[in-house]
C-alpha cells in the first residue's frame, strides 16, 4: 500500500515519515507500507528507498489527483501555512490551508475507497473566553487566520468522512516544543527558541509574560500520536472524528525554571523579555488545558513532562 | 445607500426585503436606502420601485461583483442549498453555501468599506450529545451536508470580520414554522406542513417522533430579528460574530396540540405519522432549546408562544 505525506519535506512530515516506515518494519502499523509519496516544495530527506518526492504545490489539483493512486492506504496532509505567515498573507492561508485541504479531500473522494486521512488541526482554532480546562465539545471562535482555516478545514475533512469519502483523524496538536532547526512562522516560535537558543549558548527573546500557560508536546510525542491516529481502527474514533491530542500544561515562567535546571543558569541569563503585544493577544487567546480522558483510553500519550521534552533536545542536539 | 439581497426572490428574503424598505420608511433602519438589489434565479416578487432584481448565479464571481458596488451599505447573504438538497447534492451544496459565500463576502472585501454583512446560518451547524440547553460557545458538530457548509460559511464571514473587510452579523435561524407555500427541500419541511396543510384542509405526513423536541420561530419573528441585526452597532455585538436567534422550544405532541386548539379536531386529524429513519436523525441531532439572555439583552425578541405563531399563520393565509 501506498502513503501519502504533504509536508513531508517538513520538521513533523519528514519524521512522520520516518516514524511510519519504522514502525511498518516493526509491524506495528497494522497495515502494508511499500513506498510514502512525500508532497512539498522541496525533497524530502529521509534516506529510505521507499519514499519517493514529488516537489511540487500542493493546492494544484492536476499534482494532488496524479498523487493520489489507487493503493492509497493513507494519507497525511500537514502542509500549511502556518499562524504568523496565515496573519501575514490571508489570501495565501486560504489557499494552502482551505483550497488544498479541499483539492486533496477531492482527490481521496476520486478513488471510492475511502483512505485514512490525519489531517493536523491545531489548538489555534480556539479563542474568546476559555474555560480552566477545555473540554472536547468548546466551540471554536479563532482569533486568527490560521486559527480559522484550520477550523474550516477540519470541517471539510470532517464533513467528507461522515460522508464516507474518506476515514477522518482531525488531530489538533498542541504547539510543539522543543522543536529543533531556527524559528519558524509560527507565533508560537518563542516556545521553542527560549530553550533552543539558549541551550545552543545564544540569546533569545520571549515575547509574551511570563504567567501565558502553554499546551505543549515534545516533537517525538507529537509523531507518536500522529502515527497512532492512522492505526486506530474507524470503529473506535467518535462520530466527530476532531481530537484533541494530549499534551502537557506549563507557563513561560516554569519553561524557564526547567532552562535553568537543565541547562544551568548561564542558559537562563540568555533569554531577554519584550512583550510584542500581536504575539501575546494571540497565543494567550488559546486555551492552557484540556481534558483528554478520552484520547488517553484510545491510546494517546503525552509527555511525561516539559522537563523531559527539554532533556530531549539537550540529548539529542547539543553536543 | 444600496443594501444587496442575495435568495431575494425567496420566502425569507422577501419578506426581508420588505420589511427593511418599511424600516427605512419608518425611520428606525438607521442608514438610508435608495436600492435595493435582489440576486437569486427569479426576480424579486416585492413591488417596490426601489428593487432592482438581477436574476443570475450566486456562485458566479463576476456576477457578484457586478452587483456589489461603492455605495453598498449591506449585505443579506440568505441564498443557501437547504437541508435536504445539500444532503443529495453534496457538490451543489459545496458550490453554494461555501464557494458563493466566499466569492460574494470577497467582492464586499474589495470595496475598502467593510459593509454590514448578514449571513444566515441554522442550528443545523449542531450534532452530537446535545446539552439541554445550548449555551453560547457549544462546538458545532454538524451531522448534515447543510449544517458542515453553513458552520464553514460561519468561521468564512467572521474572519473576514475580524480582519475588517466586512462587518459580520451571522445569525443562526431556528426552524421556521409556520411557514406559508409548499413544502421545500428543507428536512424540517415538515414542521411547517403539519400546520399549514391541515389548516388548509389537506393530509400532512409527519416523518419524526411526537416528543421530537424543536427550536423554533415564526416568519415575522425571524425576519424582525434579521433587521434588527443590520441595525445595531458594531461595538454593541462580540468579538465572535455568531448569533443564535431567539426561538420558542416546542415538541411535535405541543405543535399538534396547537393545531388541534386553533384548527379543531378536524385539523389534527389531517396529520398522520410515518417516521423517516433518515429524517428523524438529523432533525434530533439539532438542538431543542437555547440559552439566549445575551441575544435578548441586544434587543432580538422570540415568539411569545408557537400557538400564536399558528393563530398568525391562520389569520393570514386561511381564508
């Protein structure tokens, strides 16, 4: 069978990749695996002869139509444009993030089997008012572009599985840290880069206060969901299939507690404070808790702790 | 100033229609009207020298900004794929109630001037277990065709609110009952026809169980609320634009029970039941009764009881 991964060129797309191909050889994934089509603007790097490129743009419908085959077991769609270039380009977010979603769910439809589709949600889709701890049935009122195609898109996706085009897995993610590489679009960048800059010995800048609780998930833990999504059989997911992933509640302050455990207080002294009021209204717009009883009985795990996310990056990136 | 009406030639929109022409009239609209356009597949049956009907596609781009022009004050986004007709047509209802929505609220972006933009959406947007009552910020989880394209006809409208290009008032219709004419596409066809077809001496079949609970609201009720929308004051509504219209709770055992008071024995027993599997589930997956202290405190206003809703339609239309 055949998987397809847009954004597999990515950070997350490239170890999901990775992560599918792994756990095919240890035959957990429950289905076959001969080849991942990874769909992106660039190549993607994973070294598995498997896995075979097409760079190109996924919001053309005639690529996303000779993508999709008839084998197709599953696809992943994680290519989008994230929170801050969706703020920055509104016509470009609906494109990628709404118009391929469609093409792609399009695309699916055309082969009338009915392929698992994990689509990557985010907790951005959320704003106003928030409850202490979210619960699965909170509307979602987002506060930003990126936010608002995420939410249409869900619906799409949601819309073409209880119409039988597709088997849906609608993951939100919580925002992912430690992520490692350089900053990113996303306005949540600051998440990552006040442990990863100063872990590497260089400065960083945290732009929202430092009482702003977080929803986090180290990147393993992230790939680890996403790769249990696909395997889930459709008799266990809810009629609803939208789910929010687990993930582990901190504030910037206790982020910057566990910097300083574990990577001393030089790591600590490198982060700089000045509040950037667009970034602050909307990462405080999102919601710092949710309860997730029913995704850990489907399966779905969190991090064991921030700490351990931080210790994650330390081991593996920093020499 | 020019206000646009797109299913103008319809039931609500024109009736719509006439009631903002009376408002301006009166005095109590709040901005003046010279025109109004009415864009649907037939012209406007209001007999006003002030209606300009434009018969054409609502889904056509060029269309949409032919009629859009500098002076428009605002819009009425009403021409909608129902119920029924989005559940056989899943395309046509994709083509509709998302792509027209989009194409029309991006001609109102070009103008610069962010027009009153009011968009009808339904309770059909809700599924799932439902709470007794429905507060404000309830997830949408809709179990329909309709319901999925007006919930990402909602979160469409109110970005383009929140970035400024229109100025939002979307309303979610309850079912509108009694409803004078012939039966629709609409699934909740029914609650309309147990009423109006016995009244008029004729057999009407009713397709969902009697303790079926609905949320509904008559004719003039609705098209009150919908020009109460345009009127009031962007600073008076909230950040997050979506308006669940006052309604009247009712079951189908209630409705008949009026019927039977305002139109005899002999009218009740025009009514037979036949439930419709397919029916039944996605008008009880709509919600029964609404918190709405928020939408009274904004002035809209309910119905002061479903009979008097059946006693107006019977004063009316019976002869």
């Amino acid at each position: 069978m055949h998987v397809i991964v847009t954004g597999g060129a990515g950070f997350l797309g490239s170890r999901v990749i990775t992560a599918l191909l792994e756990s095919h050889d240890a035959g957990s994934l429950g289905f076959p695996v001969e080849k991942v089509t990874s769909l992106d603007l660039a190549e993607s790097p994973v070294p598995d002869s498997r896995v075979v490129s097409v760079v190109g743009d996924v919001a053309d419908p005639q690529t996303l139509s000779d993508v999709v085959e008839t084998d197709t077991a599953a696809i992943y769609h994680l290519a989008a444009v994230l929170s801050g270039g969706s703020e920055d380009d509104f016509d470009l977010a609906h494109r990628v993030n709404v118009d391929a979603t469609r093409h792609l769910l399009e695309a699916a439809r055309a082969l009338g089997t009915a392929p698992r589709f994990v689509f990557t949600s985010s907790i951005a889709v959320f704003g106003g008012t928030m409850p202490d701890v979210v619960p699965a049935n909170l509307a979602v009122q987002p506060e930003s572009t990126y936010g608002a195609t995420k939410a249409i898109g869900e619906l799409l996706v949601n819309e073409y599985s209880r119409r039988g085009f597709v088997d849906a897995r609608i993951c939100r993610l919580p925002t992912i840290s430690v992520r490692p590489g350089r900053p990113n679009t996303a306005v949540s960048s600051f998440a990552s880069g006040i442990i990863r800059e100063p872990l590497q010995g260089e400065p960083s800048v945290c732009p929202v206060p430092r009482d702003t609780r977080l929803w986090l998930s180290s990147p393993d833990t992230v790939v680890a969901n996403l790769v249990h999504a696909v395997r889930l059989d459709p008799a266990q997911l809810p009629g609803w299939r939208v789910l929010n992933l687990p993930g582990v509640t901190v504030t910037v302050a206790e982020m910057l507690e566990s910097l300083e455990r574990v990577g001393g207080a030089e790591a600590l002294a490198l982060v700089s404070h000045e509040q950037d009021e667009e970034i602050s209204r909307i990462v405080r717009s999102w919601p710092g808790a949710f309860d997730v009883d029913r995704l850990l009985a489907l399966g779905f795990r969190p991090d064991s702790s921030f700490e351990d996310a931080v210790k994650q990056y330390r081991d593996e990136f920093v020499a």
